[in-house]
C-alpha cells in the first residue's frame, strides 16, 4: 500500500457514507457504503474482511474517495446510483435494458382509457406494472378491452371523431366519441377495471353481481346480461390462474441458484395470492458473497418499479436488512415485510422460485458449454438449409428516429466472434422508420455478396423478416436461411386461443410463429445472439448521444469555434481525456493560448455534470 493511499484510509472518517476504489487509472473498481467508514476500510487492509475478492481487489486499488452522508440510508441510495453510474468490476451489476410495460390511466380526462407505456411517469396518472413480460401485459389490456370495452383511440380522435368507429361495431367500445355513453356510467366502468387490475376482482364480482340483480328486478334484461357475461368472463380468467395462497397476499419471491461465480435469479409474482409470472433475470458472475449481490440487486431491482408488494421473500439474510426495508416502506408509501422463511407456505414459493432459477441457471450453462448441439437443434427445429456454424445478428435503436444506428453482431460454431461485429450509423432514413434502417444496414452489409453467413436473424417479426428477405431478393442472394426472433405475442385466435408469452420465431413462408421452448439449449443460444445484437447497439447509440452531447456542451464554451472545437478533438482524440485535460494541455493545441486554456478548463470542471 502507497503512503498516500494509508494516510487517507487513516484520515478516513467515523462517519457513514461511501466510498470509490480506484486504480491507477482513475477508474472505479468498487463502490461501497458503510456506517462507519474508517472501521470499514481497515476491514479491508487489515485481513480481517474474509470475502474471496478482498485480495484481488486490494492489489488493485491505487486510492479511494468518501462522500459523506447524514444517515445509512441516504449511503445505501447513493452507493446504489454511484453503481448505475460507474458499473464497476468488482460490484454486481443488474444489466438490463429493457423498459417493462406498464399499463396507464389517467382519471383527469373526460373519457379515461387504458394504454401500455414503457416508461411510468409523475404525472397523476394510475400505473399498474411492471409486467413481468410485455405479453403479459397486452393480453391484460386485451382482456380488459374485451370486458370493459373503453375508447382505445387518442385524445386528438376522440375529439374529431362524430359517428362511432369500427370497435363500436364489434362491441369493443361504447363510443363516447358520439355521445352514446355518458361520462358518469363510462367512468365507473374504468373504476371497475381499475378494481381489477388491482387485484381485487371478489369485489368487483361482488358489486358486479348486485348491478346484475338490480338491473333485473328493473326488467333492464339487455343490462343483466351484458353484466352477467361480464361476470363470466371474469371468473373464467380467475380460473386460470393458480392459487399458491388462501392468506391473498400480494408477494415478490426470490429464488437464487447458485454454482461458482455464476448466480441466476427468478422472481415470482404473486398477487392476490396468485401466480401472476415470474422473470428470469440476466445471468450474474460475482465472486463475492452471495448476500453482498443480493443487497445490491433488491435495490436496483426496485430502484424503478411502480409496483411492489406487501411482502418481498428474499433467500438468505442480507447485512442492509433494516436499511433497505426502511428504503422499500418509504418508496411503496405503506408497510413492508422483507423475509427469509424458515418454514412454512413462504418456504414452500421460496423452494418453487428457486427451483425456476436453477432451471434458467443449467439451460444457459448447457448452451454456453454445448453450442454445438444447440447448433444441431437449430438446424432440425428450423429446417434449415444449411448448418448454420456462422450466424449474423441484426437490431436497431433510436429515439424517435434520432442518432438511429443499427448493430450486426456475429457468432462462429455458437460462440461470438468480435471480429465480425459491425456497427452501422444510419444515414439515408428519416423519422423512426425501423424496417428502412433495416433495410440500409442489411444492404450496407451483404451488398458487395461476399463472407455470406449460414443464417441471418433480425430482431423482431414478420415484418422485420420480410424486409430481410426483400433485401436479399433485390441483391440476388440465395445462400443464407433467414429467420426473425420475436419478444411477445399476444392472443392468436388462429391457435385456438392458446397464449404464448415467450419468444418465438418465424421463419420464411410460414403464417404460424414457431415456438422452441421445448428445446431450451436452442432458445437460450438464439436469445444469447440477439441480446448481443440489441447490447452491441444500445451500447453504440449511447456512445453516439454522448458524444452528441458533448460536441453541444463544446459549442458552449466562449472563444471556441468550429476550427478550434475541430482541433481540439484531433488532437485529444477522446471525450474522457478533453474532460480531464488541465489548462496546460489546452494550450497545446493548435490556436489556443494560455488564457483561452485555462477558460475551457474551468469551463469543463464546471460543466461536469452535464457529461
């Protein structure tokens, strides 16, 4: 240990907050918080912290930074967004980028209506999520437009439109639009699909019921039995659901499975005591203990959720049990229990979430150990032309069409292949247009016809694959299969009905998606690719927003035009760089002296917020 780095762990204070270790670099290995930093610090140089990456980790460390807090809970949220922030090597990370569907109403208009959104927002609105699949959560809304049949148009329509629409035709909307519903029976029907939503359908039942009778003593007979199909409809749903509680509460479970550094944990939702769905989250390797991950993981797990339970069951005791509770009350507005069952029914949805994670756990080990039979499994369930030992993956990612960029990620004998990973800045489409940006890419890719793949997926369904198959038609290729790998479905009447919310592909000429959950290994190798793609180009589209917001930030500053901005990026080369340049090697670039160096300086040490 350099003197320097024992005089600040001997300063340290006694005091909680968190703490950064970095490496000679400047770059965060490890965040932490403690109640009581010094005792924390001498812990870990001290020989007296067991864990098995303590060594590692001190070899590396060159200095530490504190920021203190008042209390252990404000360092328990800042260690959690310091996290988010720098990722370091050696904390868990909870990966996942994909915004859950919610669904939304807002009370405040006229005519409220139910819509999926991806991202909750404090606008007074209700939101009930997330849904543990995007599925899930449209063949709710499905189901609730069949059974309260609301407006589903926008706001601007409502207003334009005068004579009802073809949903009022097949009796899924009421048509408030042209005054055949008024607002007071049109809201209390939202008022009952809220109840439901919110778990509480005996109630609903029980008041639908009452309406039922009293529509009936009224010789209302058309109401009676527009209810009474209502009723039916909803206890069929219930029907299907299993009931796993008789004490009705709403629960998350938190199964853990756990080989060497690798962790996989399923989450079970329980609602109303029903088994609602559960989530697979992303594989984790940590080779800490398995209590550090989980403190960590139940904080970023609900650092973004809208809707947490009365009661969270969690595997094995966490050291921040009170603080985190204490954090969880105060985000849910109510009441929390945070458990580790010994015994009992709790036990028993622990060992059934468990049992999940250890499932995921071993199907993603056997398709990472055994590509080749993955491959195989391919081939045959897909009736492919070919074996396809080389795969090239597509996706696109946006914002409203803006800094669109497509990724193409590559994998030899079913392992990836950096190599062969391209990125392509999308430059002739206007507007989020994502079949078009798929189209470029593609074309950009394969129009010289050479190193074709044995088998091309695109993220997405039919309509991603038709303009794959579209491009290859125009460039007179015919070597590569084709497919397109789809996140959700909902409800297919052509397959009797049944629903299906896991991934599923579709494949050229075949009206009928293909689902290959009974072959895991071959779903997992599939997933694994084009969750690549879809990292590989999440990863470049944020490099892109950086840099866009870092060339606007250069604009800013007072004195630098378009030819010094221009040289300042050749000649440093890098944004991290620009950002910890001092005044002296400003001046080292071409046209900008002592005073105009020392102004971009202060200039970024001020702005260093906005990068």
């Amino acid at each position: 240990m350099n003197r320097e780095l024992e005089d600040r762990i001997s300063s340290a204070p006694r005091t909680p907050g968190v703490y950064l270790m970095k490496d000679t670099a400047g770059k965060v290995l490890y965040v932490g918080k403690a109640k009581d930093l010094k005792s924390r610090l001498r812990a870990y140089f001290g020989g007296t912290d067991s864990r098995v990456m303590i060594p590692f980790l001190v070899s590396k460390i060159h200095d530490i930074e504190f920021i203190l807090t008042e209390t252990e809970k404000e360092a328990l949220i800042l260690e959690n967004n310091l996290i988010k922030e720098h990722r370091p090597r050696y904390n868990i990370y909870f990966r996942d980028d994909k915004a859950y569907f919610n669904i939304r109403v807002d009370l405040n208009e006229s005519f409220p209506h139910f819509q999926l959104v991806r991202r909750p927002k404090k606008d007074g609105a209700k939101y009930f999520g997330p849904y543990p699949s995007s599925t899930s959560a449209r063949e709710t809304l499905q189901f609730l437009q069949t059974i309260f049949p609301l407006r589903t148009c926008r706001d601007a329509e409502l207003k334009s439109r005068t004579r009802p629409c073809l949903e009022y035709q097949i009796k899924r909307c009421l048509a408030p639009c042209a005054g055949l519903i008024n607002s007071e029976d049109y809201c209390r029907m939202v008022q009952d699909g809220i109840v439901f939503l919110e778990g509480r359908a005996k109630k609903l039942l029980d008041e639908l019921q009452r309406r039922m009778k009293t529509a009936a003593e009224q010789m209302n007979f058309e109401e009676a039995a527009i209810l009474r199909d209502r009723i039916e409809s909803i206890e069929r749903t219930l029907e299907k659901q299993r009931v796993v509680s008789m004490t009705l509460k709403d629960q998350d479970i938190f199964g853990l499975y756990r080989e060497g550094p690798l962790i996989q944990v399923c989450v079970l939702f329980i609602r109303q005591g029903k088994i609602m769905g559960s989530q697979a989250l992303p594989l984790f390797r940590f080779d800490g203990e398995t209590s550090d991950m989980l403190s960590s993981l139940i904080m970023q797990y609900y650092d973004r959720a809208e809707d947490i339970p009365r009661e969270v069951i969690i595997p094995t005791p966490i050291e921040d049990y009170n603080v985190i509770r204490e954090y969880l009350e105060e985000k849910r507005g109510k009441a929390l229990s945070l458990l580790v069952p010994g015994k009992g029914h709790g036990r028993e949805l622990l060992r059934i979430a468990t049992q999940n994670a250890e499932h995921y756990l071993k199907m993603e080990r056997k398709s990472l150990e055994d590509p080749a039979e993955s491959l195989g499994l391919l081939k045959e369930k897909l009736h492919l032309s070919r074996f396809p030992g080389k795969i090239e993956a597509f996706d696109i990612s946006n914002i409203s069409g803006r800094l669109a960029v497509a990724s193409m990620v590559t994998f030899h004998d079913g392992r990836p292949w950096k190599s062969g990973y391209r990125r392509f800045r999308i430059r002739t489409v206007e507007g989020a247009d994502d079949y078009a940006m798929m189209y470029e890419a593609m074309k950009r890719r394969y129009g010289s016809g050479e190193n074709l793949p044995d088998l091309i997926v695109v993220d997405g369904g039919k309509g991603q694959l038709t303009v794959a198959l579209s491009l290859l038609n125009d460039l007179s290729i015919t070597g590569p299969d084709v497919i397109g790998l789809a996140k959700e479905r909902a409800n297919s009447p052509a397959a009797g009905g049944v629903n299906k919310s896991e991934d599923r592909v579709y494949l050229p000429h075949k009206k009928e998606a293909l689902y290959l959950s009974r072959w895991p290994a071959a779903l997992f190798l599939l997933q694994r690719i084009r969750d690549e793609a879809h990292r590989f180009a999440v990863s470049y589209h944020r490099h892109l927003r950086t840099k866009n917001d870092f060339m606007s930030l250069l604009d800013e500053v007072p004195g630098v035009g378009k030819s010094r901005k221009k040289a300042i990026l050749q000649f440093f080369g890098d944004i991290r760089k620009i950002k910890e340049a001092s005044p002296e090697e400003f001046t080292q670039v071409e046209g900008i002296g002592k005073e105009l160096g020392e102004k971009i300086h202060a200039f970024f040490q001020k702005s260093s917020d906005k990068l």
